[in-house]
C-alpha cells in the first residue's frame, strides 16, 4: 500500500477507528498523490517569475484560447447548456469528432470505428476504460516515463499490475526492442495484455516516428496473432502538436485498429488539449477491431457498454462543455485559430531546442528526445530533482516539475518564447549552487 494511503488511513483510525472498519478496500488504497498537482499548487503561490509546472498553454500571461470558443459560451440558449446531455454525448459532436479524426487520420478513411462516446475528459476516460476492461491482477504495459495518474486508476483503483519498460534505446529513439521483450514475456504468463501509447508522450514531449510506428503495428499483431488478447489504448490526450517531419503525424490507432480479431484498439482523445480547452472536460472513446461481418452490432454495443458505464458513474459529461466545443469546431474561422495556435507552441518547442544545444549546459544534463506535445524533459547530472525544483522555486520564483531523482519536467507550453532563455539559465545557476560551484 502507499505510504500515503497508510498515513491518511492512521489518522482516519486515529480520530475514529470504526470508519476503517466502513471503508471498501480500495477506499483503504486511496490518497491524493505529492505528484504533479502538488507540486503546481506550491508553483502557483511561489512562481512570480515563470510558471512551467501544468500542462496548459499561455499567451502573453494569459490562458491560450480560440475566440471561437469565448464567443460560444456566451451564445448559447439554456436547451445547450444548462439541461442533461445524453450518456453517450450530444450526437453532433459525437458526429463531428469523428469527421475530425478520420480528417486527422487518413489512414482510417477506408477502416470501421466506431462512433466516439464522450467522456468528462481524458481522464474519465482513462477511467471508464479500466472499470469496462481492467481486472485486479490484469497486466498494463507502460514506459518507466510516465503521467502518475496511470497508476491511480490502473493499480490502486483496479488492482492491476502496472509493467514498465525503458522507454529510450542509446540512441535516442523508442525502445521499441524493450517493449517487444516486456510484451512477449507477459504474453507468456496472461491470456490478456493491455498496452497503453501515449504520443505526444507525457512527461518527455517524444512521438515515435513512421518508422517506430510501423514497426509497433508489426509487434502488437504479431502478439495477437500468437494468441494473447491484447487491448491497445492511444491515449492522444496531445495529438496534432507534432513539430518534425519524421514524425509520425497520425494516431497509432489509425494504424492499430483493424490488424486483428484478438487486437481492439481504443483511442482516448479530446478537446482539452487539442483544443485549449482543459477545464471544459470533453474527452472520447472510439474502437476500432477487425471483423469480418458488418461491425455496426458490434460497436453499438461497446458504445452501449460505455455509455452505461458513464451513467453509472457521472450520469454524463457536461452539456455546456460539449456546445461550446461542438460550436467552436462548426465555426468557419476554427482551422485558423487551431493551425495559429500550434505554430505559437511549435515555435517555442523550436526555441527551447535552440538554447538547449549551448554547450554551457552538457555538464548539468542531459536532454530527452522530444518533438511534440507540451512538454520536455532533461536528466539531471549532479543533483537531485525535487532539492533543486524547490530551491530555484524558492529563490527565483521559478516553477517546474520533479518527476524522479533526477528528472525535470517544462511546460514550454506556459512559456512565451522571451522566457525560455532566462528559465533554462536560472535552472543552470540553481544547479551550480547546489552543487557550490556557483
């Protein structure tokens, strides 16, 4: 059990032991992490200076947004807003996401998917997920890099076994020979293996390549075919912010979704990030699996399943979020306030990697591979993440996030491009001082 869940279930004992006694054992498992949340919240009180701590995107010190969007929330009548929307999702968004994706995604124009089923965002989703596929004891392949909510829902909520593997190979790209190894070995031991891909990937910012992406195809079918059934989530929770070339700029659901009878593939994705959007809470859920017989019965009843499983945890996701979201994307000027947004965020991803190639920095760290996304991270050489996260929050207002011993996470998406020289030196000073070579 978490240390943390034990020492709230002390205190619970300590004040009145009988409420152990009442609660479920997965209400024992539960605590709220020192994760990322935390670690913001101290960001938001001590970060004058910059703030690169939460994933959203900033403009000028103020929240990035389609006026599209700001336009629709005052526009709508009370039937759009204020009423209950149905458990699967108001029917022309359902309808226009999936317009959206098969224009993301050529690669799906000839492939079945089902109709997506709206969730409260991604992270419903993720949860809605677990609580219709994840048993305790079910096996959830992740990379050693990964959003620590994972484990919330995966293993302390369902039980499940979270399995990690490195996610980077020595030269740079995706380990995808350590996922082949990991995959083959729980392969051998369950019936049944999910495995999640989370690109733009957080908390590095990397998306594989076409190459990498073909090559996972290659691995999952082939483990399907051998006879595991394998469920494949593309959690896209930052799809489209791709920055390079090589990358592979569609979801690997495209990819996954019809390759196999034993391969479903689910594809999680949303408004939030895509669209600015965060606290709207619109996220999806769409199939996608081979069949050879119409698979119009089929995803009805995994849409059916979801839905119910949304009723029966939130009832539905909100109506205002899911109008204003489903007007701003009916709007003529939506492709060009989307398309100006990510060449805003796409030129700082270009920025940060600019500054970074400054020698003056190759004694601190190391840079993770990234090319997409909100995010990117280096590996500290000398000193301890969360000593020198609180020390350059503490002395120069600076706030980013620690994500093990030696790992820094920066939001650049927070960052307007003037302050990602200054950041990065304050981060090096901060370094140089705790090391007492400053």
């Amino acid at each position: 059990m978490n240390p943390l869940a034990e020492e709230l279930n002390q205190i619970i004992a300590n004040a009145n032991p009988h409420l152990m006694e009442m609660l479920s054992d997965v209400g024992k498992k539960l605590f709220f992490p020192k994760g990322i949340l935390s670690q913001s919240a101290e960001a938001k009180e001590k970060a004058h200076k910059s703030n690169a701590t939460i994933g959203i995107a900033k403009e000028d010190g103020h929240t990035m947004h389609f006026k599209t969007v700001m336009e629709a929330i005052c526009e709508l009548r009370p039937s759009e807003s204020i009423t209950y929307a149905p458990s699967f999702g108001i029917p022309a968004l359902r309808k226009v996401w999936r317009s959206a994706q098969l224009e993301k995604n050529p690669t799906l124009k000839d492939k079945q998917i089902s109709l997506p089923v709206v969730t409260s965002g991604i992270t419903h989703g993720v949860s809605t997920l677990s609580d219709l596929w994840v048993d305790p004891g079910d096996v959830i392949i992740l990379p050693d890099m990964m959003w620590g909510n994972y484990n919330m829902i995966f293993s302390v909520k369902k039980g499940a076994t979270i399995v990690q593997y490195p996610i980077f190979n020595e030269a740079g790209g995706y380990n995808l020979e350590a996922l082949e190894a990991t995959i083959k070995a729980q392969a051998q031991k369950h019936a049944k293996i999910m495995v999640v891909l989370n690109f733009p990937h957080n908390p590095t910012g990397y998306s594989i390549s076409k190459t990498e992406g073909a090559r996972l195809a290659e691995i999952l079918k082939s483990t399907a075919a051998g006879g595991t059934n394998v469920i494949a989530v593309t959690d896209d929770s930052y799809f489209g912010l791709f920055y390079e070339e090589e990358t592979l700029k569609e979801s690997v659901f495209s990819l996954l979704c019809d390759l196999h009878p034993r391969l479903l593939a689910v594809k999680l994705d949303g408004a939030t990030k895509e669209n600015f959007v965060w606290g709207l809470r619109v996220g999806f859920v769409t199939y996608g699996i081979r069949i050879d017989a119409d698979p119009a019965a089929l995803y009805d009843a995994l849409e059916r399943k979801t839905a119910g499983c949304i009723r029966g945890t939130i009832s539905n996701a909100s109506h205002l979020g899911q109008s204003v979201v489903l007007k701003s994307m009916q709007s003529e000027r939506y492709p060009a306030e989307k398309r100006a947004k990510f060449e805003t965020l796409k030129a700082r991803a270009e920025r940060v990697k600019k500054v970074l190639a400054d020698p003056k920095y190759d004694e601190a760290w190391d840079v993770y591979p990234f090319n997409s996304g909100y995010f990117m991270c280096i590996r500290l050489k000398t000193v301890d993440a969360e000593a020198l996260r609180k020390h350059i929050l503490d002395k120069y207002g600076v706030g980013l996030i620690a994500t093990g011993g030696k790992n820094l996470r920066v939001a650049f998406s927070c960052l307007d491009e003037p302050e990602i020289p200054e950041l990065f030196d304050i981060v090096l000073k901060g370094v140089k001082e705790l090391e007492g070579t400053a």
